[in-house]
C-alpha cells in the first residue's frame, strides 16, 4: 500500500500544477498569434503551418482576420482545431507517417503556386519537423523514420536532430519558403527549442540555414548512428544542401517570434511570487543528459536547503529548455520524469522540497502525460510499495515509476509547446546550517 501524503501536499501540488498551468496560458496562440498578424496583402493570405500549436494558431488567425484567407495545416493526432477556412490534417509525431508526408508535399505545392502580391503566412511550432517530413528524392518515409527513431534515443541535442532531419528534407532548412518566392513570407513561429533560434523550430523550413551536409555527418559519427545507404549517400553528395541565408529566394521573408520558453518562465515566476516565494529562473536553455540536470538541479537545492546559498528560502527554482535521454532501458521513458526521478533520488526525500517537470505540450516522450511531481516523500513511498528507484531510472521508467505513486501529470493537449517545465519548491523547515537558530 501506498502511504498517503501528508496533509501540507495539496497546497504546494496545487502551486506547481498552478505554475505549469501559467506557463502554458502564457503561450496559448490566442493570446500571443493575434498582435503579430501581417497587413492585408493585395492578393491572397495564405497559410501554412506546422507543429504542436499549429491548428490552434490557425483558429486564432481565422477569430482575428478580418479578410479572405486559405491554407492547410499540419499537427499532431489530437491537437487539431475547428477552422472554417483553413484545411487541418493530423499526423504521428515523433516519428513521421505517410500522412505527414502528404500534408507536406501539399505544402511545398501550395507556396510554389504563390504570386508576388501574396503573403504566405507560416505558423511554426514544436514538433513540425516529424509531422511535415517531405524526404528529399532518393531517401523513402521509411529512411527518415529509421534515422529519427536512432537520433532519438542517441542523447543528440535537439539542435543536431534538426541538423540532419534539414539535410534530409524537401521542406526544411528554408525550403518553404524559397518555394513561396516572389510572394511575402510572414512566419509566426512559438519557439520550443533552446536560444530560440529559427532554424531548430520545425527544422527551419522559413529561414536560410548555415549548416552543411558535413556537419549532418559529422553528428551522426558522432553518436554512432548506421543510417541507410540511401540518407548517406545523399549527404556524402551534398545534394543534401539546404538553402542558404542571403538566398535572394529569402529575400521578402521575416520571422516573428511570438512565444517563449522565457515569457513561460516568467508567467510561472509570477505565480510562485503572488504564493510567496521568491522566485529564480535557472535559465530557459538547459541541456544535457536530463537525468545529470535532475543530479545537478538536486546538489543546488541541498545547498539552499543547507547554508541559503545561492539563494535563500523559502523560494521556487524555474527552468526550462530541452533535455536529452539515451535510452538504455526498456522503460516508458520521457526526458522530464527521468530528470524528475533523478532529482528525487538524488535529493532522498530533502523535507520540504517540492518539484515538478513537465512537457509544456502535454506529451513526455511517447507518453500521453504531460510529467510528474516529486515530494518530500517520494523515495519513502516508492519503496514502501516494492520500487526500486535507481532501477526504475536506469530502465528509463520515469512515467512507470510516477504513475505508480498516483504522481503523474496528466494535463491533456494543451495545443502549445514551449518545451520543458521545471519548478522546485524550496520551503524553510529548519535554520540553514550555521546559521542562528
């Protein structure tokens, strides 16, 4: 049986669910879409996108218009939105389907029929690189897929992922975008990826690319992934080559960033403050293995909870950025509850420390669970009921592990994406060490 939680557990579960909950709103597309819409064109809108958010951030440019428009968009299975004149198609995400891959061919088509008083507006969000996979001629759906699931599980960052998925793409790396010329490119783009740089989001299929063939090889040396004959020989060739920046195909293009993992955080910090705790945010670009970042994350929480250094309690750690897992394990993985998993047993049930990670578009890894929460007892709990944490962690069995405790965040789609959540609840038990009681 698993012990209950103490009486002190719904207020601080109530805070951090509440934090997340902000740093969603603060992305939502109808919040943040409208005040970034381009003028009338003289000829047609029309739009295109791809991602997470994408169907959302097609209503909400369909609730503000106030002219004609056209397009099709492509999201993830269930993120979809009810649009009247914006064509919706769903697709797998992580790993791309055949639907994705029509829904971008029929994007590639549509920009190509753009005319010089046109403005194609593209909305980009988190996760468009799998949904609209077009593979270059020569390497087949099934290539792409076989090379995504290796990159995946290989601990590469999110930015070599996008590295090699450009090189290996029809629509990617600036590709939209030249198709589209003459016609005005206005991209709206919510950023899930660390820096915020374009050419990560959605693997950049609106903005010029300074990476090369070589360096999609180089990564791939790198992190030991076989690819098929087909993948290598298009990058041995270079016939991988994504447009570059100064194309003048790029020329009538722009990229508006809309949404932040740094406006997210600071909507949670906002949040912890009207609670009362001081809030500090860690940063909005933290990667690394995501279980190392739970170690580190736990060795400055001891040292709060320990001497107030650096910062003095009771207060709230804030991140956010991307983490990676190298998948070992045959666990149900996700990178915010193997970060979550080892902060707690890195920490071992610290009193009066509260933390949660959670993918801000509702889906850890492959899991329909946005994360998990983590407790002053946790670790006594998982072993009162017959778990083995450090063997739950290198199974990479995070959502195993959480789900069993009844921990587990479950927020549904929230059809944005701002990347990994983090917050940790520091409260003041007792005097830090050397300190007068």
């Amino acid at each position: 049986m698993i012990s209950p939680p103490p009486s002190c557990v719904p207020d601080l579960r109530a805070l951090l669910r509440a934090m997340f909950d902000a740093a969603v709103a603060s992305a939502q597309p109808a919040l943040c879409v409208p005040p970034h819409l381009p003028e009338v064109p003289k000829g047609r809108l029309i739009v295109l996108g791809a991602g997470k958010a994408s169907a959302e951030m097609a209503r909400a440019v369909e609730a503000a218009w106030t002219g004609p428009l056209e397009g099709l968009v492509v999201t993830r299975y269930g993120y979809g939105a009810a649009c009247a004149h914006i064509e919706i198609v769903e697709a797998a995400h992580p790993v791309p389907d055949a639907a994705g891959e029509a829904a971008a061919r029929r994007m590639l088509d549509i920009a190509a029929g753009a005319g010089a008083d046109d403005t194609v507006l593209c909305l980009i969000s988190g996760g468009g690189s799998a949904l609209a996979a077009l593979p270059l001629d020569g390497v087949t759906l099934a290539d792409k897929q076989a090379v995504n699931r290796a990159l995946l599980a290989s601990g590469a960052t999110i930015s070599e992922i996008n590295c090699v998925r450009r090189h290996l793409s029809a629509i990617k790396g600036g590709r939209l975008a030249a198709a589209a010329h003459p016609a005005r490119v206005v991209s709206l783009v919510i950023s899930d990826v660390p820096g915020d740089d374009p050419r990560d989001i959605a693997s950049g299929p609106m903005v010029g690319d300074d990476t090369t063939c070589a360096d999609a090889l180089a990564i791939l040396a790198r992190h030991r992934i076989a690819v098929p004959a087909a993948v290598r020989d298009v990058l041995t060739s270079g016939r991988g080559e994504t447009v570059k920046p100064g194309d003048p195909r790029l020329a009538r293009s722009e990229v508006r960033i809309v949404a932040t993992p740094q406006r997210a955080l600071e909507a949670a910090a906002a949040v912890a403050r009207a609670a009362g705790f001081t809030p500090h945010i860690l940063g909005d670009a933290l990667e690394g293995e995501a279980r190392e970042v739970g170690t580190v994350t736990a060795g400055i929480v001891k040292q709060i909870v320990a001497r107030d250094q650096p910062f003095a309690a009771p207060c709230v750690l804030l991140s956010g950025g991307e983490t990676t897992v190298t998948v070992r394990g045959e666990g149900r993985g996700g990178r915010n509850v193997e970060f979550l998993l080892a902060l707690a047993i890195a920490l071992d049930d610290v009193p009066g420390v509260w933390a949660t990670a959670c993918d801000t578009d509702g889906v850890d890894g492959m899991e329909e669970i946005a994360g998990a929460i983590a407790t002053p007892t946790t670790i006594a709990r998982a072993r009162a009921a017959g778990l083995s944490p450090r063997a739950s962690l290198a199974a990479n069995d995070g959502h195993g592990f959480f789900g069993a405790l009844g921990d587990a965040v479950v927020s549904g789609p929230t059809r944005t994406n701002v990347n990994d959540f983090r917050a940790v609840i520091v409260t003041r038990a007792d005097p830090p060490q050397g300190s007068a009681s």
